[in-house]
C-alpha cells in the first residue's frame, strides 16, 4: 500500500462494502409483490437506483484515498 493510504479509513471503507453487498443480494432475492408483475418491476427499478447511489457514495469515498 502506499504511504498516502491509510489503513483504517481502507478496512472501513471495504466493511461498508461488504455490508452493502449483503443488503443488496438480500434484497434481490426478495421481491415484493411475487404474482404482480408492476410491482415485481418497480421493486427492482428501485432496488437498482439505490444501488447505483450506493455506489456512487463508495466511488466518492475511494476518489480521496
């Protein structure tokens, strides 16, 4: 590692991330509205904007380091 990263805000940094993949795999497997395919495809519209603004956030927080 270089001597401009530091290790703590990297190891939190990569928590964060493995949290994130954990909500988001279980989200995914998580429908609501099984047998109504508008909701099935709204819940999965949703599901993928507030990953792309997950990570956004995470891209913002490796730009610094």
């Amino acid at each position: 590692m270089s001597k401009d990263i530091q290790s703590e805000k990297v190891e939190v940094l990569i928590t964060e991330i493995a949290a994130l993949a954990t909500e988001f795999s279980l989200r995914a497997n998580r429908p609501d509205g099984k047998a109504n395919p508008k909701l099935v495809k709204a819940y999965y519209a949703k599901l993928y904007t507030d990953w792309q603004a997950a990570m956004e956030k995470v891209l913002q927080s490796i730009e610094p380091l």
